[in-house]
C-alpha cells in the first residue's frame, strides 16, 4: 500500500457507516435536531397574550384604555371578569396569564388631573407572560397620556430604544444558533466515543487494530481525522449554512469566513472528542454518561446566561471546551456581523485548543500502541 | 417474587459503575452546578458603553445614574457610537447608553434632545435587563426635568406627576416578586437533567440484559412473568431516583429558599409521579427498539427535546399548535405546569390533578409494549 494513510481514512468511514449507532449521531441527529428546535422556537415571539380585564371604573376613558391594550400585538384581552374573584379563576384555569385591575375612581383621578394606580398582575409561569402584559400596559398608558391632557407638558428627554442585533427580539434566532454549534460537537463526542469503544472491544482494549498501517500514531490519527472531517464538512454546510437560511435566523456572515472559522471548530470538536474517548469503555457508556453535560455545557457557553454573571471557576472549566469559543464566535459572526479580526479571542482560542488535544490524542496513541506491543 | 428481582436488581446496580454515575453522580453534578451558576440570583453589573455626545454635569450625572444600577455597569467610555457598536460586535459590551451632544441645553431650552439606547438582543437575558435600567434611567431623566419646569410654572408636585405619567402601573409578579430567572430554570432544569438520566438508566437496565443474554435468568426470579419482573427490576430504582430528588427538592427549597408558596407534599407526590413517568417511558423505549443502543437514543432525544418543549424558557402558548399537542407527551412538560401551579402559584389541587394524571397515565405505555418486550427479552439475542 503506497499511502497507508488513504486506506485508514478507507476504514475509518466504514466504521461509520457500517455503524447504525454511529450513523445515528453522525449523520441523523446532526440532520433532524435542528430542526426540531427551530420548529420548537420558530415563533420567535410570543404574540397575543390574554389578558383578563376586572374594569370596576366602567367608563369611557377605562374601555379607551383596555381597547389599546387589547389593540397590541403583545396582548389579547380574552375577558372582562366582573371581579377579582372571577379574574383568578380564568388565570388559575391558564386561560389567561395575566389580570389588569382598573379601580372604580379611574375616570375620576384622570379627570380631575390626579395620578390614578391601575394594578397589574402577572402569572410567572413565563418571563415572557411578564414582559407581554407590561409593555402592552405600559405602551397604552402612554398613549392615554396624550388623550387625557392636551396641554399636558412633553416628555423633555424622550428616548429611542433599538436593538441591534436579533432585531426582532427572537427566541429561536437568540437560542437556536447556541444550540446548532453545541450540536455538531456533542454529536462528534458520542460518535467517536462509540467508534472508539467499538475498537476497544474487538480488539483486545487497544485503540487501533493490530495491522502494520496502525503502527504509526501521527498517521493513524490524521487518517482518522480525514474521515471524520469528510463527514462533517457535509453536516457543517447542513447546520451552519443551510439551516440559518432555512429558518431565517440572522446568517449575516458569507460563506467563506464561517468556513475558516468552522474548520478550526471542527478540528478542536473532533480531538478534543478523541481525547474524551479515550478514556470511556462500553459502546452504550458515551450516551449514558455524555448527553446530559449538553445543559451545563450550553450554559456554560454564555449565550443564555450572561457571560459576565458566570461565577470564575464555570467560566474556566468551560474553557475546556470547544462548543464555549464555537457558540460565542459562531453567534458574533453570524449574528452580529463581526469580522475574523473581532472574533480573534474564539479563533486564536479554537486553534490553541486544536493543537493541544492533538498533542494528547498523539500522546494516548503513543502509549496505547507501545501497551499494544507489550501484550503480544 | 418481587423481592427476589428486586434482590438480583441490587445487585446488578452496585456492581456496575454506570449506574452510581447516572443515578447519583451526575444528578449530583448538575446540582452543583446549575446551583452555583445563578446562586446570585438575577445577573448584576451586565456591561454597557457610554457615548456621552455632551459631557456635560446633567450629562454625566445621568451616566451616573445607569451605573448606580444592580443590573448595569457601565464598563466603558467610547468617543463615538461607531466605537461602541464595534465593542459590542466583540461581545465587551451588551449596551450602549448615548447621550447626544448640546444635551444640557436642548433640556433648558426645552428643544427635546432624544437619548439613544441600544441592546444586543443576540444575548436575550443580558439584552432585555440592560433595556429596563435604561429605560428607567431615560423616564428619571423626563421626570427631574418636568418637575422643576412644572414647579417653576405653579403647578403642584401631584398635578406634575399626573401630567407626566396620568396612570401608574402597579405590577404584581404572582409568586415570583424579584423576577428571578434562577427560580424557574432550577427547577425545571434539574428535574429535566433527572427524567432524562431515568429515561437512560430503565433502558439500559432492560437493554443490558438482552445484550448480555441474561434476560432468561431474570425473568425465571420474576416467575417468567414479565410484570412482575419489571416491578421487582424497577422498584428499587424508583427508590433511589426518589431519594436523589428530595435531596434536590432539599436543596432547591430549603438551602436556596426557592417559593414553595403551597403544599410540599403536593410537589413531592408530583416528584414521583414524574418519576414513574419517565420510568415507564423507558420501559415503553426499550420495547419499541429491543436494542440497547437505538432504545437509548430514543430516550437521550426525548429527554433533550423535553427541556425546549416544556416551555418554562420559551411559552408553548407561543408554538406551533402541533408543537404545543406534542408537549403533552413530556413529563416534564406536565411537572413544570404542576410546579406552577402548587409551588409558584398555590393554587387549589383541583387546577393541578389533570397533569398529575397525566403522569400517571405515562404508566400505561408500557403495557402497550408488555408482549413484545417479553418476546424481545427470551428470543431476541443482541444484535450490534
């Protein structure tokens, strides 16, 4: 054989497709777990919150009001309770998530040029409920300000509010990009770990096969690598081109620097998997052991918790981990619209890790082949 | 007998490493960790940028202001906006507060200068806290105006107020008063990282006996039937995963003093009922797909996609109807309303018994498969 390379890179990709459990996680959950998600949170925002309303002023200017309310797009009100009592019960039956107490002196106070109190309660069975009913009631009771008092005095320092990025204030467009990158690295880790306990089984508990083309650990390795970038380079167009466009989450990086940026990615995915792998036996251990670290390890990516809120020593141990650099670099890149340049930190990051789970998996490699020749 | 399965089954447990991980060790991890992560509850000094145009003393003092904020600290001073926004695409920055030039004179010549605020709604928590102190910052601002403008023209401190802001709006966050994220997450997270580690455990307790070919033997403990068998399998598990969760339960309420605004039995009943939930889903796994390995993706995918569709980050309200339908065949889907209802909310029994039957109706799913999982177990030898 003139290149030993070419023939482990051969039998690599048949330990991957002969695999239905490899096949699963290499090909099928890369494919159909983004897209679960982004069916999940495709909505991107929660529209038409019912609202009941318990309207004890019974005048003009408090139905002026409710209509307002009701005419958002954040809120529905779904009902005039007559009072209190009847409100709750609507809210503990969920069929509404949030009651508006107009007091009986509403009119009055208004008229009179007296602040009124209106009482806003909220279910907290979502933050988004919360935030639904405050600013549909904030917003409408700045509008009856115009109304009520013609001469009342301009607000002297308005404000503009924008958001910059995920303009829209998106779920699937803030989490679903987090959830792509995490995706690729946890798919890689079980696949190989799984390849990997394969190995270990039939062969005695070495990591390659007692072949002449395995005695070199740099050449297996790279050989190893090439079948598992194969594979991946086509899941990666999949997840980090197609399904952005797919689902219109925000894709504002070209094709070009998301691809210098996912190599690096990929590469410090799958030797910090090999590295991982190592150390685990039994075909079915990865799963078991493996899947529920997606949580912390998301979390742990500051994406949904903000970064800076993350106590020192989480916000180290992440550094472990590739999906930490990929999710943060990933998200600036391709929703924010940050260069190369300004995601430096995550690139240099990314490519530092590369290099130093390459030098442990060499190193593993070494030793399990001299323990090999031992044993025999 | 029972006892006898149940005897064989400990057994098993103790001997294989796996099982000390999944059932205690990593339950275990996840507590420390999702514990320690928010022990601060909401997220405090998230960093903004300052571009003050003005620089003025009323300008500054504004600035001050924001920073004074639990939520915000101002980090950084930038000469432009355009500088602002680069730090904020390297992820320096959350915010940018900016103040536009000639600020202080606009305010007294009454020409109405507009402030400019900007979040990063890439990062939805850090982005939505950001825009409340500052839009609070903003309204403060109007409101000191208005009152010396309103004072210097007669009018009363009320009558001012009035004008600005007619009616006020007083908020009542049921059950959550301080709108602490860590409250919901904790709570739904962990019992979720829970059901998922059951989900695994039953069907690597069932699949593992195909794949050894050891079916035989433990069904002949459970006098070949096979419900027996499962009990006598299942029931110490039950125990112990029911132990792991009341110590969670212990953590989460008594040394964090998360609301348990009604009855902690309500939640403890709900606590076993979810377990039997997922246990029963793994049952219903390993028959569907009598191979170790496909059962448990079965279970590792049901449990992952439980955590989005349950909804306590992102309403089932606000997805797709189909969605919204598939959300009841997840456990956690059913603890996370009962949770609202009894610990949340305190609400009588009776809002709350249509999810504790729904957990308990999980239960029938293994009959379904009964049969075939009994096929499986003596005929079917393990295929890789």
């Amino acid at each position: 054989m003139k290149f030993p390379i070419f023939t482990i890179w051969r039998e690599e990709l048949k330990n991957i497709y002969r695999d239905i459990g490899v096949v699963l996680f290499f090909i099928v959950v890369p494919f159909i777990y983004p897209v679960l998600y982004s069916i999940i949170y495709n909505p991107e925002v929660m529209r038409e919150t019912p609202m009941v309303v318990v309207d004890m002023s019974h005048s003009t200017l408090s139905r002026d009001f409710v209509r307002r309310i009701d005419a958002t797009p954040d809120v529905q009100v779904y009902k005039y309770a007559s009072n209190m009592e009847e409100a709750k019960e609507i809210v503990n039956s969920k069929k509404a998530y949030g009651i508006l107490f107009i007091p009986q002196e509403f009119s009055q106070d208004i008229h009179r040029g007296k602040q009124t109190t209106v009482s806003l309660y909220a279910d907290m069975s979502g933050l988004l409920f919360y935030k639904a009913v405050l600013l549909a009631t904030t917003e409408a009771s700045l509008e009856m300000r115009k109304i009520v008092n013609v001469n009342a005095i301009e607000l002297p320092v308005p404000y503009e509010a924008i958001s910059l990025y995920n303009t829209q204030n998106g779920f699937a467009s803030f989490l679903v990009p987090g959830i792509l990158v995490l995706v690729v690295q946890q798919t890689l880790l079980l696949g190989i770990s799984m390849i990997c306990a394969t190995t270990r089984e039939r062969n005695r508990g070495a990591l390659v096969p007692h072949n002449p083309i395995y005695s070199d650990a740099l050449r297996t390795i790279l050989g190893k690598v090439m079948a598992y970038l194969t594979v991946y380079i086509f899941m990666s167009i999949w997840v980090f081109i197609v399904m952005p466009s797919l689902f219109h989450f925000p894709h504002l990086a070209n094709e070009g620097t998301l691809a210098l940026f996912i190599l690096p990615y990929l590469l410090a995915c799958i030797f910090f998997s090999m590295v991982v792998a190592a150390f685990i036996r039994g075909r079915e251990t990865p799963m078991m052991i493996l899947v529920f670290t997606s949580l912390p390890i998301l979390f742990m990516s500051g994406i949904s918790w903000p970064q800076t809120a993350i106590p020192a020593f989480w916000k180290y141990f992440g550094y472990l981990f590739p999906s930490t650099f990929g999710i943060q670099g990933f998200v600036k890149l391709n929703s924010m619209g940050a260069s190369l340049n300004e995601i430096a930190f995550e690139y240099k990051a990314l490519w530092l890790q590369t290099g130093i789970y390459f030098i442990i998996t060499l190193l593993i490699y070494k030793i399990s082949l001299l323990l090999h020749k031992n044993k025999i | 007998m029972i006892l006898q399965t149940a005897r064989r089954e400990i057994e098993r447990l103790c001997k294989n490493k796996i099982y000390w991980f999944c059932m205690i060790v990593a339950p275990l991890i996840s507590l420390l960790f999702f514990i320690s992560l928010m022990y601060n509850g909401l997220p405090t000094k998230l960093p903004a940028g300052l571009v003050d145009l003005d620089n003025s003393s009323p300008s500054r003092n504004l600035a001050r202001q924001l920073d004074a904020f639990a939520g915000t600290k101002i980090t950084a001073h930038y000469p432009s906006f355009e500088e602002a926004r680069k730090s904020m695409q390297r992820g320096e920055i959350y915010g940018i507060f900016l103040i536009p030039g000639h600020f202080a004179q606009d305010v007294v010549v009454e020409k109405q200068p507009k402030i400019s605020f900007y979040t990063n709604n890439s990062y939805l928590i850090a982005g939505s806290l950001l825009f409340r102190d500052m839009k609070t910052v903003a309204n403060l601002a109007s409101g000191s105006v208005v009152l010396q403008m309103g004072r210097a023209r007669g009018y009363t401190n009320a009558q001012i107020i009035a004008s600005i802001q007619p009616i006020l709006i007083d908020t009542h966050p049921i059950g959550n008063p301080w709108l602490n994220y860590s409250v919901y997450l904790n709570n739904v997270i962990l019992l979720g990282i829970l059901s998922l580690l059951i989900m695994c455990v039953t069907v690597y307790s069932i699949g593992s006996e195909i794949k050894g070919k050891t079916a035989g033997e433990w069904l002949k403990t459970g006098n070949n039937s096979i419900l027996q068998s499962l009990i006598g399998k299942l029931l110490p598990q039950t125990i112990i995963f029911f132990i792991v969760g009341l110590m969670m339960f212990a953590v989460l309420y008594l040394f964090m003093e998360f609301p348990v605004n009604g009855s902690i039995w309500n939640m403890i009943l709900a606590l076993l009922f979810f377990i039997f939930a997922s246990q029963s889903l793994g049952v219903f796994m390993i028959g569907c797909f009598p191979t170790l390995r496909l059962g448990l993706s079965f279970a590792c995918i049901w449990g992952m996609i439980s955590f989005s569709i349950s909804g306590f980050s992102y309403p089932v309200d606000a997805m797709y109807p189909a969605v919204q339908l598939m959300s009841n065949l997840f456990p956690l889907r059913h603890y996370f309303l009962i949770y609202v209802d009894q610990a949340l909310n305190s609400r009588a029994l009776f809002y709350s018994w249509p999810h504790y039957m729904a957990l308990l109706a999980f239960g029938l799913l293994p009959i379904i498969v009964l049969r075939s999982l009994k096929w499986s177990l003596q005929y079917k030898s393990y295929q890789p």
